[in-house]
C-alpha cells in the first residue's frame, strides 16, 4: 500500500467519539504489544504515517502501565501459542474499565479458544500471517463498534445528570433508567451465544420488553436466513407478510443490500392509510458489502424519538453478534470439514455416528452406514499422481454428494474410502442407495489432466439397531466387515452385514 493509499484509508478512520472537539479531531491512538518482530511489522508505520499515534510495548505490563496515563482508541495484540496470558490481560483491560476496542494476532487456536477470547472482551483475532487489508479492515470495524459503545455510555452519563438535576422529571428518568438496563440485559443476552439461532430467540425475548412491538422480522445474507415474532396469535397475518417480504427480499437478491435500501421505510400492509401500523427498518452491517435487516411494527402509536434511539442500539448489538457467530460458524466448519473433498470429515462422521446410535438406542430407531472405498485407486494414482488422484476422489465425493438426501451425511472416512449416513433408513432402502451410487461410478468417465479413467467401487452396509452393535467402533468395524467380503468377493459390489454376522451380497461382482 502506498502513503498515498494509506493516508486515504485514514479518513476513512473515525475519530474518538467524545464530546470535545479537540478530542474529535484527534486521530485515533493505537497501542501495539508484541515482540519486536511484531512492532516493526510494516502496517504500523503506515497507520503512523497516515496520521494516527501509535505506541509499542514489549508485553502486557507496560501496556497496562501506560493505560494509567493513555486511554488508547485500538489495542493490537500478540498472542502466543499459549493464550493463558491473552486472557489474563482481557480480564485486566476489564477490570481497570478500559473502552479500548482490542484485536488479537496471532496463531490458529482453535474455534473453542477464539470463542473465549471474543468472550472476554476482545472484538477481533486475526490469524497471522494477516493480510494488510484485513488488519485494517479490522481496525476501522473496532473504531465504528467502540464510538457505538460510547455513544450508549455517553447516553448513560447524561441520564445520570438529568436524574440529579431534575427532581420533576424523575418518573420520567426511573422509566429510561429502566429501558436502559434492559437495553443492557439485552445486549448481553445478545453478545453471549455464537450461535444465529439462539441470538433471533434472545433478541425476541428481550426486544419486545424493552419498547412494544407487535411484530418483529430479522433477516441476514451470507448465508441468507429469516427469522419473525409476533406478540401474539393476533398478529399472526402480519408476521407471515412480513416473514414472505423477508424472504423475497434475501433469497431473492444476489447483491447485498445497500445503505439507501435499508432505510426506513414503510411496507405495503393492504390495510387504508389511516390504519397502517407504525414501521421501523434498521440497517445491520456485518462487512461493507454484507448488510442485514431488522424491522419491527406496531398497531397503536408511532415511536418516539427514545425508542427509535434504543432501536438503533440495539441494531449495532446484534450487527455485532451475528458478525461474531457469522465467524465462530466459518471457523467450526472448518474444523469439522475434510480440507481436499469438503466432506465431513472422520472425526465430524464419527460425531453424527454417536448421535444416530443413540437414537436408535432410545427410540428403536433405524439408520445405515455405508463404507464406499475405491477399487485399486493406487492405479490411479500411479498413472496420473497425487493430483490426478485428488482430483479423482474430489469428483466421486461431488457424486455421492449429489446422490444423498439432506438428511443424510456424506463425510471421507480416510484416504480413498468414504463414509455415508442414513437416518431412518432400513437396510432395503440402504441397499438401493448403494447400488445406485455403485452403478453411477462404474459408469461415470473421470476426466483427468492427459486422460481420463473408469473407476469402480466396493461397499459395505451396516444397520442399527442390531444386537452385535452397541458401539460406533462396532457399528464401523460392522459396516468395514461388509467392505472387506466385498473386496474379497471381486470388487465392485455392495455387501450388507446382517444381525448374525453373515454377509449377504446385495449386487455387483
């Protein structure tokens, strides 16, 4: 990035959200702890060049001491392979009331690491090596979320002295003080989980106590989804219209919504003029090209000017909180996903394995595992390579996904053998699945850089429940039983493991 480049970047940079303009006018104060390999990174003398102050410190002491004397804007900092002193400085940070918006570097720890680290007060982890661009992109999120936070602790403190100084307006300032503790419940209840789902219930649960509303609809892209409320069963016609305006409007569009869409606006109710519902439509944005909905109407009254301010917030709450399960979701399905195939993985596999035997412990019921392994697919790799043979196993695992239910999980087993699971599903039924996807890879032509190849596979099926299964190892070592008389039936056909062991061949050969 040039200086030129930078500097543009910087006015892009909001200042400190304070009530002094000398303070406005600022740029933004940035502290930098880390090695010394980490304060000569390069992106530093750009943010210092471009305007902003920026202080290095060699560990969490010094930083902790300087923050006596300097309240930063940003706080970048290093963590090592071992986070325990990362979370020791957040809680720290929490102690001592620090509002600086703090951002991680460092390695890959793991979804349930990063999880606790965004829970303890940090608004970001980067894994490093970090692009430029995204520490920056980060930087500029930090400040628009802390000048947020401000604004509601601003908002808090002229409360506080409004409460003091005007004894006749008290029952009016308990009512706010009331809204804003349970606009501070709700944005917690928001912030906890990390998950989409449970963050639309908290938000419903809270949202409807702290300003009355009939009816709610949140949606978001990226994946799309919508969620709707309604106070009671009454209102059950205005949430369906508003649940079907979501779904057009998100499903529908393949551009992310604009800031001059997201306005507030009102939406065709088919009701007279005079008997349309008050309506409010608050923009969320997760990324500058990403950007949600929420809205919210009433039949009775229009809002007031408080509660559109308390709308706003919490919009800014739940932009954040969708952003961050937005990013422990990408980050779990990472680990659960096989890194050449994006199938699940053996380890994902073996979870849904546990959860389907238990069913069938507890409610009798039915499920099939298929083994599907590749007929001597060391050929294949001898003749076109490792990277003629991913491309090989990439392709089979795009067949097999294609050939399942929804319902089903197709995951890589380990090598150039798969593993697919079928919920509710009888041994019969399992059986013609398999030849299906048998006959379909026989007949398939696997096109290859100089060539192509024909490919057949062996399968073997197990069922639960069966007396002879009581384990997952069990129920694999079933399912690979029934592979491996396949294998030595001839390859190239499908063999069911039954209740007392024997195995029955079901086609090929």
């Amino acid at each position: 990035m040039s200086r030129q480049a930078s500097s543009d970047y910087a006015d892009h940079i909001p200042g400190r959200a304070t009530t002094s303009p000398k303070e406005e006018d600022r740029p933004p104060c940035l502290f930098v702890a880390g090695h010394a390999a980490f304060q000569r990174k390069a992106v530093w003398t750009r943010l210092e060049a471009s305007g902003n102050r920026v202080c290095r410190f060699t560990g969490p002491a010094a930083l902790l001491a300087a923050i006596e004397s300097t309240s930063p804007d940003v706080i970048f900092c290093e963590v090592n392979a071992v986070p325990e002193p990362t979370f020791e400085l957040l809680n720290r940070l929490a102690a001592v009331q620090s509002d600086a918006c703090v951002i991680l570097m460092g390695p890959d720890l793991g979804a349930e690491q990063v999880a606790r680290c965004l829970r303890d007060g940090a608004f970001d982890y980067l894994t490093v090596p970090a692009p430029t661009t995204r520490v920056l992109d980060s930087l500029q999120k930090g400040l628009i979320n802390r000048q947020a936070f401000q604004a509601v602790r601003d908002l808090s403190g002229q409360l506080a002295q409004v409460n003091a100084s005007l004894a006749g307006e008290r029952d009016v300032l308990r009512q706010w003080n009331i809204k804003l503790s349970l606009l501070n419940h709700l944005t917690q209840a928001l912030a906890g989980p990390l998950n989409s789902e449970s963050i639309a219930r908290s938000l419903f649960n809270g949202l409807a106590g702290l300003v009355p509303v009939d009816v709610i609809g949140l949606g978001r892209p990226d994946p799309h989804r919508v969620w709707t409320w309604s106070r009671t069963a009454a209102y059950e016609a205005q949430e369906q219209r508003v649940r079907a305006h979501l779904l057009s409007r998100f499903n529908a569009q393949a551009a992310p919504v604009s800031q001059a869409q997201a306005e507030v606006r009102r939406w065709s109710s088919g009701l007279p003029e005079t008997e349309q519902p008050a309506q409010m439509t608050i923009p969320l944005t997760f990324s500058p090209n990403s950007q949600g909905l929420l809205y919210v109407e009433r039949q009775q009254g229009a809002f007031s000017e408080s509660e559109l301010q308390l709308l706003s917030m919490v919009g800014t709450s739940l932009s954040l909180a969708l952003h961050n399960a937005a990013i422990h979701q990408q980050m779990q399905e990472l680990a659960s996903r096989d890194g050449l195939t994006g199938l699940l993985n053996r380890r994902a596999l073996e979870e849904v394995l546990s959860r389907e035997l238990k069913a069938g412990t507890r409610y009798r019921a039915s499920a099939c595992l298929i083994l599907v392994d590749v007929d001597h697919f060391k050929q294949v790799n001898d003749l076109f390579g490792h990277v003629g043979g991913d491309r090989v196993l990439q392709r089979i695992a795009t067949v097999m996904q294609e050939a399942v239910r929804d319902t089903d999980s197709v995951g890589r087993y380990g090598g150039e053998e798969f593993g697919i699971v079928l919920p509710h599903t009888d041994l019969a039924r399992a059986a013609v699945l398999a030849e299906r996807l048998r006959d379909q890879i026989e007949h398939h032509t696997f096109d290859v850089d100089g060539g192509s190849v024909k490919i057949t596979v062996s399968v073997g099926i197990a069922q639960i429940p069966d007396t002879t299964i009581g384990t997952v190892l069990e129920w694999m070592a079933a399912a690979d039983a029934a592979l491996y008389e396949a294998k030595g039936c001839g390859r190239n056909g499908v063999v069911i493991h039954t209740t007392d062991g024997a195995a029955v061949v079901a086609s090929g050969f």
